[in-house]
C-alpha cells in the first residue's frame, strides 16, 4: 500500500476545541505505524502540492482565489460557522489535493491500492462554498483527474464518512462517468444524502443509515444495495472517502461501527474494484478509534494485495 502524506498537513491549524485538529494526523500515523508492526510494508511517499489548475477541475478560479486571499497571515479567518483558515491551511488543503492526484497517477499506472494520509477533508466543500471543515473537493477532482487526464471511461467513489458527501453530489452531480455511493447517518449534518436524490444521470446513489446501526446492519445493507451496484458499475478505479466517524466511539455522530467493520469494507472494496483503490482521509475525531480503524482498513487491504 502507498501511503502519501506530508508534514505540511499539520500546518492547517483550528481553534482550541474543534474536532478536526492536527493531532489527528498522528493518530492516523500511529494506526499505519501498527500496520508496519503487523509485518506489512507500507511505501511512504511524499504528497506534492497540486497546481492551481488541478483544483479548477471542479471548482471555479474565482473562488480557488477567494480561498487563498482569505489565508490569514495569522490566527484563525472563519468562512462558515466550523470551517477555519489558519497560516497554514492552503498549503495543506494543496498537499491533500496533490496527493490523491499522485495516488491517481500511481494506482492508474501501477494498479494496487494507496491512502491519502491529508487534512483538511474534503467531501463536504462544494463548488463555490467551503463548509463542515473541508476546502476543496478533493475526492471529486480526483475523480475528474482519472477521467479527463488518464482518460478512464468509469470511476466510482465510495463514501463510508458517517456524514453526508454532499460536497461530491454537488461537484459531480452531472458526471455520468462517475458514480457516487454514499451511506451516512441521517439525520445529520449536512442534512443532504435522500436517496430520492440520483444526480442527472441517475449516477447518484444514497444510502442514509439510522442512529443506533451496527456493523452487522451496516454490513446487510452494503451487501444489499452499494457493493451490488459496485459490481454492475464495472469502474476502471475505486476512490474512497474514508472517514472513520461511524465509529461507536466517535463524539460527533451515533453510529456502532467498530475498527473490524472497516477491515470488512476494506476487503469488500478491495475484491470489486478490480485491483485500483485509492482512499483519501475524511472524517474520524476520536482519536483511538481513527488510529485503530485506520491501521484495520489500510492493514486488511494491504495484506490483499493492495
Ligand atoms: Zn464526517
């Protein structure tokens, strides 16, 4: 398993309190730490900063623009009531988008899997609008990386974050080539992920879950509606929002997911994506269960093969 990460994603920094804090990163590091332990190699690269361009596959330079005149040059600036801008945050939200591109272009080549080790997330920002913590839609122009520039003809994105993607439905709303699968509890925020919402190409699939679901109910219902229309969608490429907040332990949201259902939708994704996965961080506050949901999803798929 490729690992791309770079120290700069700890420069993104928020205010004392809030959940989506540097530390997490070291959480994620010590799960993958437990993966090498466990006798599997890990292949730690460096992710590189995206270019401007690569964001403006999904979103407009205007507001690419807005973002980066918005850095402070210190403290905090604050764009929604939870999404902040510290010195350090363009850098990373770059690190995070030039990283799955670089994952795209390894797993495209090379097949196998990798994992974006970035911060901020990234699913809940849309088009013109930073919200829920995340900048940039950085699954979303991966998505559009590996169509446009590799020229694949179908990808998936699968979005196991206990919230909504609604930042993905809304970037790619009208991608025929891409589809988005995504459970979340619901309600909750951002309050979007109906299954009555399809995209325009019916290409849009929701699968909200009830507070309260367990990995047993968690694993029915993946068997039953994701992992089948998974398996008819034929993707060239697997992308995953991996957020690791349907955790029992986790503060912001009621599900009882535990580390060993993600070593289950590790394998589950990794047996119908055809041998190409990339993931890429999302959501996970708890710091423990982040380290050891992480090190069972990265360490079940690399044991495969991936
Ligand atoms: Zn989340």
């Amino acid at each position: 398993m490729r690992i791309f990460t770079h120290a700069d994603a700890a420069g993104h920094l928020t205010p004392p309190g809030h959940p989506e804090r540097a530390e997490r990163l070291a959480a994620v590091k010590a799960g993958l730490s437990e993966v090498e332990q466990g006798g599997l190699a890990l292949d730690w690269r460096e992710a590189p900063l995206a270019s401007r361009d690569e964001v403006l596959r999904c979103h407009p330079a205007s507001y690419h623009d807005r973002i980066l005149a918005a850095v402070p040059a210190e403290g905090w600036a604050q764009l929604d009531g939870d999404t902040y801008l510290s010195p350090g945050s363009y850098r990373a939200a770059m690190r995070a988008v030039g990283g799955i591109a670089a994952a795209v272009d390894a797993v495209v080549a090379e097949g196998g899997a990798a994992f974006v080790a970035g911060r901020p997330p990234g699913h809940h920002a849309e088009t013109t609008r930073a919200m829920g913590f995340c900048l940039f839609g950085t699954v979303s122009i991966a998505a559009k990386r590996a169509l446009d520039h590799h020229g694949l003809s179908r990808v998936a994105i699968v979005d196991f974050d206990v919230h909504h993607g609604n930042g993905t439905q809304d970037l790619l709303w009208d991608e025929g080539r891409c589809l988005f699968a995504s459970s979340h509890q619901m309600p909750l925020y951002p309050g979007t992920g109906s299954p009555q919402d399809r995209g325009a190409h019916g290409q849009v699939l929701n699968l909200p879950l009830r507070a309260g679901t367990d990995g047993a109910a968690m694993r029915a219902a993946y068997d039953r509606i994701i992992l089948p229309a998974l398996s008819d969608w034929k993707p060239d490429l697997v992308l995953v929002s991996a957020g690791f907040d349907a955790h029992r332990d986790d503060p912001l949201a009621g599900l009882e997911w535990e580390a060993a259902d993600y070593r289950w939708l590790a394998a589950r994704l990794w047996e119908v994506s055809g041998g190409r996965v990339v993931s890429t961080l999302e959501g996970g506050y708890d710091l423990p269960a982040l380290a050891a949901s992480v090190a069972a999803y990265v360490g079940e798929m690399t044991r495969l093969g991936g």
